[in-house]
C-alpha cells in the first residue's frame, strides 16, 4: 500500500466510530451531538443574532426581537463543526414557511438528480425510492412521474399537504430510528434514500443516521447533500451559519458519522449549490457490490492534506472572518463618503447573517429588494432594513448594489445587467468586497 493511503487510514482510525458512540442521545446542550466529547474549541463567535428567516412586518417595528448567541464550535474529538442548541428545534421548524419548488434552478438540479439515480441504479417499478424532508414534492414528483414507488417523509403539516396534493405520498412525522422502524414493519424498504439539505439542521444526527440504516435496503443506496465545510473554511462562508443550520460537515467527519451506524461511504461529488455542496453516497458496510471510487478517495486525501483533522484548520478562521467584515465596512464606508447611494440585492437568510454580523443597517443599505413576493414589505430580521420588489432599483438608480446571495452572482449580474445603463457597480462582500467587472 502505498505511504499516502496509509496515512490516510491512520487519520481516520482516530475518529470515534462504533456503536458506543452511535448511543449517544444530544441531551447537553454543550456536548457534541455526534460524539458527545465536551464542546470547549470556539470556532468564530458571530455575536448575537435573530433566527435568519424571521422577517418583521411593519407592526413588530416597534417591538424588541429575540437574539440568540451565534457561536460556533468544533469538536477536538470528531471534528464536527456545531452550534450549542441555542433556539429549540420546535421553535425553528414549526411554521415552515419555504416552498422548494418556488425555485427553478433548484428544480433543475433535481431533474437531473433523478435522471443520474435512475440511470445508475436501474430504478423502476419495482423500486422504492423514500426522501426524508421531502418539503412539497419538488424532488419526488419526478420519481413519481416515472413510475416508481416514492414516499416522501416531511414534519411540516402544511407543506407536507402541498406535495399529496400533486400525487406524492408523504408521512408528515419527523425522520428517525422510530419512524424508520415502523416503516420497515410495513414492509418499506428503500433502494434509494435521499435528504437534500437537511442534514445540517438535524439536532440528533445519530438517530437520524440511524434511522438511515434501518430503512435501507439490503442493496440500497442513500445520498445525503450538505454545504461543504472547506467551503466555509477556506472561503469564510460565514454568512452559511445561522440557528437553522446545527452542523457543518466536512466528507471525512460525515465519514465517520455514517460508519458508526454501520453505513460505508463508497462516492461522492462536488456540487455548486449553496456556494459548494457535497453529495454523499452510502451503502450497507456489508454491501460488496459498491466499491469505493476514485473520487471518494481523492477527497479523503485533500481534506487530510488541507488539515480537516487538526485543530490548526479552524483556528485562524475568526480572524479571517473579521479581516472580511474590516473589507466591506471599509468599502461601504468609502461609498458613502462619496455620497453615493447603496443598496442590497436579495434577503436570504444568509444576508442576515452577514448584516447582523458586520452591523450593517440603513445607514450604510437604504433598501434592499427580493423576488419572493412574500418579503415585500418586510424589514431584514434584526437590522430592519425594508425589503422592496426589483423594479425599486430602476425606480431609484442606485450607485452601487450588494449583492447578499453572492452563490448566485453570474445569475443575478445577469438579471442585473440594466443596471449598467446607469453605471451601477455590483460588489459582492465575500471572501473579500469585489466589484463584479
Ligand atoms: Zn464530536
């Protein structure tokens, strides 16, 4: 074997894995939810913050806002990068108010996802495809279309209604070991399972994998999509971080995480959503009909290579995120000198982050405008900044325009290119300000 691929092993024999740690259940607030080791490495502290998707109506202008800590850490012993559970996941996720399928890029992305799993895997009729948080049906419908049997599972009651409604059978109950056992009492098992985006904001991710495993079938496949965390690292994504999302993964952590509820992961891809995506793929860690790939051993050496096990990696990422506050409080500031109008582009929860962080209120964006139809209207959580509909920019003219979804920013600049016509300057604030060209 050859020296790398040993070193490769040895760094991953040192992260916890078994079914001692597959036990255990996140009751302390201040333990790691994968491993349970005390959480004591402080990560970035991004102050106090409201939860990112709370937009005020202008009645709640006069009242005050809940602030949470918005702290993250990473565990010394798995290197899981979390969050303390800061708000209760019931206050987070009770009125669920996003649609998946408003997004049509977002629709794409899952058209061709059910064409590759079709295609790899020889799905059919006889086949049983299950997505854990399966929102409105935007992902199953597609399945369903084909003809194969899918089930989606989705807690919230509203949004759950929305995709029976169009054809897609769904389980409004939380994914788990306990639902998963029922499931698979009723003789459910799935050759494809799927959670896009959903991992990040499980609070007890071991009963969630775990549920994982029970539900699998014998020579089934589970796929799993998160932000990748040397995204985060190495480009200060910070704005990724808020109360919604507990955990940040890199493939090495998630890894060891599916190996300790006896889930082998045998491939991987690097995705572009959501400023650079990981999509994982499991299998049964018995199943010998799926060899690991080139890809999934190519990014186990990278993140070893980058220091993802070493607690080095993390240490100057606080100071990297308050050089790039620094930048783009330098950059408004100038701006604003000069008597120039500044506005935003976009109120995802992400900009939220960002604003609360670097304390950027109608002093420095006089507005910010936003697509949905939903948020006009509205005031950013927080920093109550007033949320318009696009045609405000041609309206006011505005020097120079922020835009907070920078994952985004070929596709807006696009959309934005009238804005030209006036000179405007599109800047993006991450990793550091740019004026797009
Ligand atoms: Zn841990």
């Amino acid at each position: 074997m050859p020296e790398t691929e040993e070193s490769t092993f040895a760094a991953i024999a040192e992260i916890p894995t078994g079914p001692h740690f597959a036990s255990y259940v996140p009751e302390d607030r201040t333990c790691c939810r994968f491993c349970g080791e005390a959480l004591r490495d402080l990560m970035v502290d991004l102050g106090m913050s409201p939860l990112c998707e709370d937009f005020l109506t202008a009645d709640r202008l006069n009242r005050m806002e809940p602030f949470y800590p918005l702290t993250v850490f990473v565990c010394r012993r798995c290197y899981l990068v979390q969050l303390q559970e800061y708000v209760r996941p019931e206050d987070i996720f009770t009125e669920y108010a996003y649609f998946s399928s408003y997004s049509t890029s977002w629709l794409d992305h899952v058209r061709r996802y059910r064409d590759d799993m079709v295609e790899r895997w020889g799905l059919g009729p006889d086949s049983q495809v299950v997505e854990v948080a399966s929102n409105d049906g935007y992902a199953l419908q597609y399945f369903v279309e084909r003809g194969i049997p899918s089930l989606g599972i989705e807690p919230a009651a509203n949004v759950a209604q929305v995709a029976i409604d169009k054809g897609v059978p769904t389980r409004v109950e939380f994914f788990g070991r306990d639902l998963a056992r029922r499931l698979a009492e009723e003789g459910v098992r799935a050759d494809l399972l799927f959670g896009k985006n959903v991992l990040a904001q499980v609070h007890d991710v071991n009963d969630f994998v775990g549920g994982m495993k029970i539900l699998l079938a014998p020579d089934g496949v589970v796929t799993v999509e998160f932000p990748h965390l040397e995204r985060l690292v190495e480009e200060q994504q910070f704005d990724t971080i808020y109360h919604e999302h507990f955990s940040y993964f890199s493939f090495l952590t998630a890894e060891a995480i599916f190996a300790s509820h006896g889930l082998r992961l045998f491939d991987v891809a690097e995705l572009p959503t959501h400023g650079g995506s990981l999509r994982i793929f499991g299998c049964h860690d018995d199943d010998a009909t799926k060899p690991t790939t080139d890809r999934a051993e190519a990014l186990r050496r990278r993140e070893l290579e980058a220091g993802v096990l070493d607690p080095r990696y993390y240490r100057d990422f606080a100071r990297r995120v308050e050089e790039t506050k620094r930048r783009l409080l330098e950059y408004l500031i100038a701006q604003r000198d000069a008597g120039k109008q500044v506005v935003g582009y976009g109120a995802p929860g992400k900009g939220n982050t960002l604003l609360n962080y670097c304390g950027i209120r109608t002093d420095f964006l006089d507005y910010t405008v936003d697509r949905n139809p939903y948020k006009h209207g509205r005031f950013t959580p927080g920093t109550r900044i007033p949320i318009h509909p696009p045609e405000r920019l041609r309206e006011t003219e505005p020097d120079v325009i922020l835009i907070l979804p920078w994952n985004l920013k070929d596709e807006i600049a696009a959309q934005l290119s009238y804005t030209r016509e006036w000179g405007a300057e599109l800047v993006v604030p991450i990793p550091t300000a740019t004026v797009l060209k």
